[in-house]
C-alpha cells in the first residue's frame, strides 16, 4: 500500500489528543456550565422581554419545571410512576392559601408547614404501596389524585368550593413584595435553580447512584445491601415535596386558586414532559416543560384539540426520539463526535 500524503488540513495525532482532551474536560464540567448559563439567562432574560403575556409564559414554565424535577428523580431515576403529583401540587397551593387566607399564618411558614404535610401525606401514600411489586403506585396515585381533586371542590368551608379560594397574599421578604410578574420570575426562577441544583447534588451522592441501581434493577439493587423498598419511599416523599413547593409559590403568585387547575389532566401533563425531554435528565425536565408549556399556551386558541395535539406530539417523541428530545439529540451529538474520532484515527493509522 502506497502511503498517503498528508495535507495541511490533516490532523496530526497532538490535534487529536488535544481535541479529545477538550471534550473530556467539557464533559467532564458540562453540569457546571449548565448551571453557571442557566444563572446568566435568568439574570439578563428579563431585559429582552417587554410582554406582560410572555413572563406570565416564563414564570408558569418554571413552576412546571419543579415539578417536572422532581418528578424526574421519581420516574427517571428511581423507576417509579405516579399518575398523582397534581394532587401534591394542590396540596401545596392549598396548604399555603387556607393557612395563610383562614388562619393568618406567615406567608413562608406557611409554604414549609405545607410542604412538610404534603411530604407526610405522600409517605403515608407511598409507605405501602412502594413496598409490594407491580405498578400500585400508579394505581394508588391515580386514585389519591382523583380523591384530592374531589375534596377541593367538596370542603367548601376551607377551599372556597368549586369557586375556589380568593384573596391568597402576594409573598414578600422584608419589604419587598413580590406584586408584579417581573419580581415572580426572579423569585420563581430562582427557586427552579435552587431545585435543580439541589436535584443534582442528590444525584452525584450516594442517594442518586442508589437510585440508578434500583431503576435497573431490584434484585440486584437488593443483592448489594441497598433497601430499595426504603429509597423508593424516600424519593417518592421528595418527589411530592418538590411539587408541593410550586404549587405553594403558584397559589401566591395567582393569589386565587381552584380545583380546575389540579385535576388528572395535570398529571399527565407532567408526566408527558418528563417523558418528552428526557426520563434520567435534569436538563431534559428544564426542556420538557418549556416546550410543552408553549405548546398548551400556543393551543389555547383551539382548546377543543388541546388533548389531540398533545397525544399526537407524544406518540412521534415516543417513535422517533423514545430517549426524549433533549436526551436524544445529545445522544445524537455524541455518536456523531465518536465517529469523526473514530474516522480520523482511521486516517492517521493508514496514514
């Protein structure tokens, strides 16, 4: 074999190690550029934005995204489904607007005093369920979920009934209160950066590699002295505790809230965004629900098709992107990197 001549833009193999090595470190610190970006556009997003509709968009974006968080260490991470988290979302606002309407209680205890309920509530829900094999979680939420909606609407005394609860405080810390939709999206999206930075510490512990090893398998989970029984139920706790944070910031950012808002249409929802950016992603649950909060929003003008449109956006993720949509372009982009790698270790070596 004749050997071929290299040419100027040839890479020689120093360029091929340095491009490696670049990737590596990229990679490597990919999470800490993520955030360090996410911080950045959170800070100069506002600038850009002059419609009162759209930082309405933005702040309903990043209360979904908690939850979608938090339901992704769930389902993503831990393997588990639930059909109810609309219900721990109504707990939330809830909580925080009957304690905060009715009894006068501070704005922030009350939030705490809500999310530690719904936290007991859902290991009350999980403690059993998570113990026995099979999909009883799905089943028990989906029943928890539709019982908690009817209660909204039955307990008229406390939730205002089917009118729903007016007349929620706007929060505030010291003297600044949080009255306008500008304020909500610095105070909202800080708790979505707090949430997800908080996911992600949970993840590089020794808590998240034990949920891995139970969502690829129990058995083997079990084999290696991890009680998954007990991490399931502390990661469902958590899962329900996320949602119920947004949904006590939700209630004081709408100051009115009603049963309509938490039915089993949400927790579809949700679901369908973990699913849509990406099961295992935090990145993906960020992505999931601005694209598919856009999407409810861009489907208002037709909202008889609302449901049609979402199930059929569903089904052609499921076909063509089953990883999700962020998960499987990076993916992609991965492939594609190894490739050209890969071809021009090729080249070099007949070179």
């Amino acid at each position: 074999m004749i050997p071929r001549i290299l040419g100027p833009s040839s890479p020689t193999k120093l360029e091929k190690n340095e491009n490696i090595q670049m990737m590596n470190v990229f990679f490597k610190h990919k999470d800490i550029y993520g955030f360090a970006a996410l911080a950045i556009i959170i800070i100069i997003l506002p600038v850009f934005v002059e419609s009162k509709y759209y930082f309405i968009v933005l702040n309903v974006i990043g209360l979904n995204t908690i939850v979608v968080v938090g339901l992704n260490l769930l389902i993503g991470f831990a393997g588990q489904i639930s059909l109810g988290h609309a219900a721990f979302y109504g707990l939330g606002s809830y909580f925080s607007g009957i304690l905060t309407v009715n009894y006068g209680f501070p704005l922030w205890p009350a939030m705490l005093v809500g999310m530690l309920a719904t936290g007991m509530i859902a290991y009350l829900i999980g403690y059993p369920s998570l113990r026995l094999r099979g999909h009883y979680l799905v089943m028990a939420t989906l029943g928890f979920g539709i019982i908690v909606n009817i209660l909204m609407g039955e307990l008229e005394h406390f939730t205002g009934g089917h009118d729903g609860l007016i007349g929620i405080p706007q929060l505030s810390i010291g003297g600044l209160t949080f009255d306008n939709d500008l304020k909500n999206f610095y105070l909202i999206w800080s708790f979505v950066f707090l949430s997800m930075l908080a996911a992600k510490n949970l993840l590089n512990s020794r808590v998240g590699r034990a949920l891995r090893a139970v969502h690829g398998s129990e058995t083997a989970a079990n084999s290696l002295g991890i009680n998954t029984a007990d991490y399931k139920v502390k990661v469902f706790v958590l899962s329900a505790m996320f949602a119920s944070i947004s949904g006590s910031l939700y209630a004081h950012y709408i100051t009115f809230i009603s049963p309509s808002s938490y039915d089993f249409y949400y927790s579809i929802q949700v679901v369908t965004m973990v699913i849509v950016g990406g099961m295992g992603s935090l990145w993906g649950s960020l992505f999931g629900a601005g694209v598919l909060t856009f999407i409810s929003e861009a489907l208002h003008v037709a909202k008889q098709y609302h449901v049609i449109a979402y199930g059929i956006f569903l089904c052609l993720v499921l076909v063509f992107l089953p990883e999700g949509i962020l998960v499987g372009f990076y993916n992609f982009f991965l492939r594609r990197k190894a490739r050209k790698l890969i071809k021009r270790g090729e080249h070099l070596k007949i070179s």
